[in-house]
C-alpha cells in the first residue's frame, strides 16, 4: 500500500468534518444572536461548541476522535477499514484514537502529532490560529486554499474576537 499523503488525509477528512459539521444559523447571519442572558448567548463562539482545531477543522465531528471518545471498537475498525481504502494505506484499528488537536492529551491520530499547523499552534499557544497575531501565515494560507471551509470558520472566530 502507497503512504498516506498529507493532502489526501486532510481532504478526506474535511470532507468527513463537513459532512457533519455546522455552525449555529446565528453565527452564520441566518438568524439574530441569542439576547444576552438567553441560554444561546452562552455559545459565542464556534471553538465553545465544537472542538476546532488549531487550522479550523472541528475536530469534535471526525470519526476518530468521536470513536475514541465513545470508546467504540466498531467505529474504530469502521473508521480503519474506510479510510484505509480511501488513503490506499494500512490504517488498524488501534490507530484510529485522537483526543483533538488541541487537547493536553499526548493521545493524536498519526498525521495530526506530525501536524506543523499543531505544532505553531501549540509552540504559540493559541487556541486556534484566529487567536494568533500572525493569522493569517504563509503555512496556514496554504492550507486554507484546499479548505476554504475552515478558513470561514477561523475567520468568523477571528470576527468575533475583534468585536470584544
């Protein structure tokens, strides 16, 4: 089996996130924001209601980290088994365990612990590249161009920061 490409892994996933993955209509200027003290103002942001990584993919919707969170064995080998034949790469089911990029855990799928957008994140200590005085870098852009999908998301954090 061929390695498992950066770019295929990343598009496979992007599109796995998006398949699930929606910001509240408020957020997206579907529907006026929640009034102050309702319930709904309490998720400002969309890295408070899903887990968004440091380049703006949600983690909180891949099939690993949901599988490692529920501790699925069957998602785990569902999960191995598909992306396995959609990488042409041996992926087993003890690989498929992440908790999130942005997690303290030390427990990552392979590509996101060799991750460089992770790794600026982590080495600046943001909580995603919205946060980060430099955003958007040359690293990020690039990445951005075959996601513009996160690129929205880090954008409306980035919004929302510069309201406050």
């Amino acid at each position: 089996m061929k390695k498992l490409t950066r770019k295929d892994f990343l598009k496979t996933c992007v599109l796995a996130v998006l398949s699930v993955f929606h910001l509240p209509a408020w957020l997206r200027g579907k529907e006026a924001a929640p009034a102050a003290g309702s319930r709904g103002a309490q998720t400002a942001t969309p890295e408070q209601e899903k887990m968004i990584a440091f380049c703006g993919i949600g983690c909180s919707e891949c099939p690993t980290f949901i599988a490692t969170q529920k501790n699925d064995d069957k998602m785990r080998e569902e999960t191995a088994k598909k992306w396995s034949e959609m990488f042409n790469a041996e992926i087993k089911p003890g690989d498929i365990n992440c908790d999130g990029c942005t997690s303290q855990s030390s427990r990552l799928f392979d590509y996101c612990g060799k991750c460089e957008i992770r790794k600026c994140g982590k080495e600046k200590n943001v909580k995603n590249c919205a946060y980060c005085d430099e955003y958007p870098c040359e690293k990020l852009s690039a990445f951005l161009k075959n996601v513009p999908e996160a690129k929205a998301t880090l954008d409306e954090i980035r919004g929302l920061i510069h309201r406050c």
